[in-house]
C-alpha cells in the first residue's frame, strides 16, 4: 500500500471511530478536532502555502452555512460521508499544502459554450480551494450561491479560506452528496470523471482504494469498523456520473408551472398569483444545478415531481405565500445558539415549501446570501429567493431520501405532524398530487409512497 493509500486508511478509521451519530452545526467540532485536521494538515510539507491558509476554523465557520453536511439518516452513513469528504479533500490538496492547483494558470477551464456563467477575460478558472474547484460553469453558481462574484474575482477561492472551504461544501451538496450512497467509487467519478474512472487514472484510483488488502491482518475491533467500510469503498468510478443530462425547464414547463398556479383561488387573498412563476423558479434553479438531474431521466421526473408536489401542498396551489396566521404561531428554537431569534421577528412559514424556524431561516440565509434572520421577510418579498430557500431545503434534507421513495421525502418535511398516523388526510393529499405530476411527466411514482 503506498502513502496516499495509507494516508486515507488512516483517515476513514479515525472518522468511523470518532463520529457520534450524526453531524451537525452543534457537534461537528467534537468530530473534525483539532488532532484530526492538524493530523492531516501536519503530513504537508513545511513551506507549503495552505498550512498558513487553510484551519480547522475556517471549516466550522464554513459548515454553518451547509450544516447538513455529515448530517445523513443513519450514523454509518453519517460517518462515511464525512470520511469520504477528508480523503478527497486531501488527496486534492496534498493534505492541505496547494491552494490553487500547479500550473493552473496555464490551463484552459472556460467552457465557451456556457452563456449562463460566461467567462470574464483575463480570469482563470483553474483549480482552487480544498476540492480545487475548477471550470467558469462552477466558479459561477458557487459565487451565487455563497455570496461573492465567482466569475469577476474566482481569486477570492484562494484569498478567503472560509469562502474556500464553502466551496468545497458547496460542490460536495451539490454533485457529491447525491451519489454517497452508491459507494465512494461514484464520489470519485463526481469530483473527477473521466480524469480517474473508467482506466484513465487507475492508479489514483487504486490510491484510494487498496487499503482493504490489510484488513485480514487486523485486530478485531478495528477488523470490524474496516469491513463495515468496504461497503463505502466498494466499486471504485462504478457509480452514476455526476449529474445526468436532463433538461429541468425542458420538464418544468410553461404549462405544466401554470396548470398548479391556475388550480389557485381567485380570490383576492391569493397573493401568490403575483409572486410565484416559473421565471422566478428558473431563476433560483441556476444556483442549484443538482435538483432533478440525479439517477436516470425518470429519477429526474420523480424528483421534480416530488417537489412540485410538496409545493403544492404546503401554498394550495402556489396561492400562499406566507403561513395562513403564521404570525400566532411559535417557531423561535431558543435552544439554537448558532441562529438565535431576533427581537420582533417571525419564522413562520414562506415560500414554495413554507420555511420554518429559526435555525433553517438563518442557515437558508447564509448559504442564498440574505439575512434570514434579521430579514426573514425577505422570503416572502423576493420570489427568487422564495424559489431558492425551498431548493435549498429541498437539497439539504429532502433529495437525499428520494431514492427510498415518496414517503420518506413526506418524513424529511413534515416528520410526525403527518406521518404515522398525524396528518393522513395531508398525506393524501400530498400522494394525490405527486402521483398526478408523475403521470403527467409520464413515470411511475415508484414504491413507498406514504408514511
């Protein structure tokens, strides 16, 4: 087993001893300590320029902003996502030493053919940050999505180490997240494709891999965390590409967008009739590239028709903007220290998925780039971001369940208010719609479809 190899046994082991049973923004510093980041960090060389860069720090700041990150159903899959994350995050930046990827300045990551993220002359593209993010079509959506001009200034990936670091999460949620639970081989094809997978880099893939020929020479206790690893390495560049070729407004169409925005009232406190629209929903669908284009072209179609069914459940066919007496009602988690409520200010439900709380409204916040929770209203006053706050919510928490079918994403939103046995008229109705959208797209609805 050579270095690297080794390097990232290491550090699958120590995260599947250490991560309790799931992430979040409370304990992801109890899991990526200081002794595990500045393990890693430690085996780069000493002039390197990340190790003045690059901090664990940095990381949990960044993690406030995409807090779902490690944060998955069930403490195995919790545990490989991080493990998983770290070791491509190393073997991308030579355990934290490069920055920005050699030689980049003299190669050519502008994809022509993009008129939605164009070039800037004079910017390069290349590789930068700790999943070296590269190509004007990501440095675009990233910048919008996290707050800074991807396209004008991709220089700030590797001049501010927090934004770095969003980048990292923000790829990762995007393309990576959605195949984990194929095997860390698709984690590779999704962060470097054809480059590794399919012969043509084996032996960087072969890097990340070998480490399994140790584990019959293994005590028993670590013998038992490394074979409950192989489902996780199983398979290396055999999962899906990383995101398929399915056109979303080709799906969401203007018909199909106005058929649930007609079933609205008329009345005139459907104020929804105003503010919804698919150019509004196209709009926000540009920083989140990811939503509908997982799987096959009819796991897309589920998709899209899962959310648009969901949608349509929580406005009433897109007439609610905000929670019918939204304002009565108590969703300030005084317990959340990371998002503390504002003085005068309401999390009540908004938007196309009706977001709620304090901690989604200041988490939304950072990662869309408004206050949320100093200007909660904002979802309601802007209906791009009104779009953006429910694909938000919707890839953080919702998309990683579609694969189990349409109950579980009914679980992800409404939990026990809904289902077993809380609300099944909701859920009913919520199945009606989604088995209606899935017929209309022309695909099955799937398997279990209520909870």
């Amino acid at each position: 087993m050579n270095k690297v190899a080794g390097f990232v046994t290491t550090l699958l082991m120590m995260v599947m001893l250490m991560v309790p049973k799931t992430a979040s923004a409370e304990n992801i510093d109890r899991i990526v300590t200081p002794q595990f980041f500045d393990m890693i960090i430690n085996q780069a060389d000493g002039d390197c320029a990340g190790k003045n860069f690059y901090s664990r720090d940095a990381f949990l700041k960044a993690h406030r902003s995409y807090h779902r990150f490690g944060a998955l159903n069930n403490e195995d899959d919790s545990k490989r996502e991080i493990a998983a994350a770290f070791a491509h995050f190393t073997h991308e930046t030579g355990h934290f030493c490069y920055i920005e990827e050699i030689g980049g300045a003299s190669r050519d990551y502008c994809d022509e053919s993009n008129t939605e993220f164009p070039c800037v002359p004079y910017k390069g593209y290349y590789g930068r940050g700790p999943i070296q993010l590269s190509w004007n079509f990501n440095y675009g959506p990233a910048g919008q999505n996290i707050g800074f001009d991807g396209l004008n200034a991709p220089e700030t990936v590797a001049n501010d180490p927090v934004v770095s670091f969003k980048t990292a999460l923000w790829y990762w949620m995007e393309f990576v997240r959605p195949v984990m639970n194929e095997g860390f081989g698709a984690t590779i094809r999704a962060i470097n494709g054809q480059l590794e997978c399919n012969e043509g880099n084996p032996d960087t893939v072969r890097a990340r891999t070998m480490w399994n020929n140790k584990v019959q020479n293994m005590n028993s206790v670590v013998k038992r965390v490394m074979v409950s690893l192989l489902v996780l390495m199983q398979g290396a560049c055999y999962g899906s590409e990383k995101a398929n070729h399915v056109s979303v407004p080709d799906i969401v169409t203007t018909e199909f967008f106005n058929a649930i925005l007609d079933e609205g009232d008329d009345e005139a406190d459907c104020a929804g009739k105003n503010f919804y629209s698919r150019q509004a929903f196209l709009h926000a669908l540009n920083s989140y590239k990811q939503f509908g284009r997982t799987g096959s072209a009819d796991d897309s179609k589920r998709e899209i028709a899962a959310a648009f069914a969901h949608f349509t459940q929580e406005t009433q066919h897109f007439c609610y903007v905000e929670e019918s007496e939204g304002e009565s009602k108590d969703y300030c988690d005084d317990s959340n220290s990371e998002y503390p409520c504002a003085s005068d200010k309401e999390y009540y439900g908004r938007g196309p998925i009706q977001l709620r709380w304090n901690y989604n409204y200041g988490a939304a916040g950072e990662s869309i780039g408004f206050d949320g929770l100093k200007a909660p209203e904002t979802v309601a006053n802007d209906p791009v971001v009104s779009f953006k706050t429910a694909l938000w919510f919707w890839t953080q928490n919702v998309s990683p369940v579609m694969e189990q079918g349409f109950g579980e994403t009914i679980r992800a939103m409404k939990g026990e208010a809904e289902c077993d046995g809380g609300n099944p008229d909701a859920v009913q109705a919520r199945v009606d719609y989604y088995t209606q959208y899935c017929s209309q797209l022309g695909v099955a609805p799937g398997d279990n479809l209520t909870c």
